[in-house]
C-alpha cells in the first residue's frame, strides 16, 4: 500500500474511531450554562415583546432561533419554536421577535454574472427569542455537588485541623475553584478521590463521551480533556440491570483500575478498587435524607485496608438561581 492510500487510510480509520463516540446534548448561544432535564412533556409556553410568566421566577437559559422560507406561515414558525424549546427542555420562550433576513440567490449571481436578469433577493423570515426555565422546575440541580471538604483521617494528623482542600465545582461538575490548606496532601485528591467519585464516574458530561449497547444502556464512556488528560471507563452490568462493575483506565500513566459495586436498597454503599489486578482502595458511601451523598470514607490497602480520607459534600440550592433570576427581570 502506497503512502497516499495509507494517509488515506488513517485518516478513514480515525474518522470511524471518533464517530463511535456520541457527545451529550448541549446546545449553542448559552447566557446561563446549566444542565437541562430530559426533553420536557408540558406544552411550552410563549410570550411576545415585554410579556413574561405571572408569578413564575424563571432564568434565561440560551437564545433560539427558528428560521423558515417566505411562503410559510407565522403559525407554522411559532408551533417550531414550541417543538425546538421542548426538545431542549425550555419551560417558556420571552421576547418572541419576528426577523426578516436578506440572502442572495446563488442560482441569480450566475445569473446576473451572464447578464441574464435583474438583481433579486429571497427574505427568509425567521422567530428569535430567549430560552428560560422555572425556578421551580430546576430541582435536579440541588442534587449536583457544589464543593468537596476533604479531610484527612484522624489517625494519620493527631490534631483538630486536618482538613486538606476545599474543591468547588461549577453546574456541570468542573472544577472550578480550589484552596489547599495541608499543600504537601494535595496529591490525594487526583490520586483517591476524582477518579473514584461516582459523580466523575457516572454523572460528568461535558468533557465526555460515550458508547451504548443495543438496549440503550451505557458500555464506555472516553474522557479527552483541554490538558491532555485521558480516561476510559467500561460499564458491566448485573441481571437486575445495575452497574455491577467498572473498568477504569488512565491512557498516559497506563494505570488500569476494576471498580466493583455494591448495594443497599439500590444505592451504591461501597466500591472496592483494585489496581492492576491488586487490592488498592475500599471507599464506603453514605447518604443524606435526600437520597444524595452526604460523606465517602476512603480506606487503602497496605496489607490491610487502612483510613486515609473523609469527603464532605455539599450541594447547589436554588436561592442562587433565584437570585439570578430577580436580577434579570427586576422580579
């Protein structure tokens, strides 16, 4: 095979590599970067020129547009506005502004390029708007980790002040703010906590992407970050259609992980790692009444499973959002 076809040949085989991977949903023209729910069921709700929602506080999400041909009608453009905001999960769409737009014809500049006829201009119409959600319909965002207080065990530092870091997160799980306060520990959060945690594992998409299996279910998701950072974790599932088993895999450092589950009541009260086949870490999960995790202790293996470290979690509320929201309609 000659050079050119083996050029030709990588890049098809790249090409067919990457699309195996689907991204998450997301969407363009983002004033508040929020992770939406699924595709909502009520009917969306319109509102035109300075008209919003009664006694509804609500947060602009994202600009939408809408765009059709000449010959459609108004009606037809306002019922694609409803269809494309529940697709993306809006609640109500504000300042419903009808656009007319001037495109050239490429067919008339051949045309007119031949001398054949006269300057002509096709208007597009088009709806714009902006995208908001109901405060009172964005409760799954209290379930998201806001900050991580990491501790280390009292057996290892003898005195009150072992808290090692603060790590915040913004709505999507990034990492966006950190203060150490024991510096010469702060390796142990990339070496014992992010990669175990079952936000990072199982919930984080942004950066993500994933592969599914014939019934829908989840089989790999690829981490490829902005720093080079690379992750692999396969998904095994148990007869009752949990996920019983991880494989975790750091592609620089070549380091492999098998990440084991267990329940209660299904919830995930205890991953034992093992690292290249060897017992490394046991991490024991316990819960608030909300159903959401309140600590993870994390026990290592040095001949025995000892405690090394606490993670404290808090969670976003809504009294931000709602903040927000006064601020941006004088609410």
């Amino acid at each position: 095979m000659n050079t050119v076809h083996l050029k030709a040949f990588g890049i098809l085989l790249l090409t067919v590599l990457s699309s195996c991977y689907k991204n998450y949903s997301s969407f363009q023209g983002s004033i508040n970067d929020i992770p939406l729910p699924d595709e909502k069921e009520e009917e969306v709700q319109l509102f035109f020129g300075n008209e919003f929602p009664q006694n509804k506080p609500f947060i602009k999400i994202a600009y939408l547009e809408v765009r059709g041909s000449k010959k459609e009608e108004y009606d037809d453009l306002l019922s694609k506005v409803k269809a494309k905001a529940q697709q993306i999960g809006y609640d109500a769409v504000i300042y419903i502004t009808p656009q007319t737009k001037v495109t050239e014809n490429n067919s008339w500049i051949r045309q007119l390029l031949n001398g054949e006829q006269e300057n002509e201009v096709l208007p597009v119409t088009a709806l714009t708007g902006v995208g908001v959600k109901y405060i009172e319909n964005l409760e799954h965002l209290t379930r998201i980790p806001q900050n991580q207080k990491i501790y280390l065990d009292t057996s290892i530092i003898k005195q009150p002040g072992n808290l090692i870091a603060e790590i915040s997160f913004d709505y999507w799980g990034q990492f966006r703010q950190s203060e150490y306060h024991l510096r010469r520990y702060a390796h142990y959060y990339s070496n014992y906590i992010r990669p175990f945690s079952l936000f990072f594992l199982l919930k984080d998409e942004k950066p993500w992407k994933y592969k599914t299996d014939k019934s829908g279910r989840i089989k790999k998701r690829k981490l490829i970050s902005t720093l080079g950072e690379e992750w692999v974790c396969r998904f095994h599932y148990n007869s009752e259609g949990n996920i019983a088993k991880l494989y975790l895999q750091e592609a620089l450092r070549s380091k492999r992980f098998a990440i084991e589950l267990n329940y209660q009541n299904d919830r995930i009260i205890e991953e034992v790692v093992r690292k290249d086949g060897k017992p490394y870490m046991k991490i024991f999960v316990e819960y608030d009444e909300r159903g959401r995790i309140r600590t993870t202790k994390h026990w290592v293996h040095q001949q025995v499973y000892i405690p090394l470290l606490e993670t404290e979690y808090e969670y976003y509320s809504l009294d931000d959002l709602r903040k927000r929201a006064e601020e941006q309609t004088g609410m």
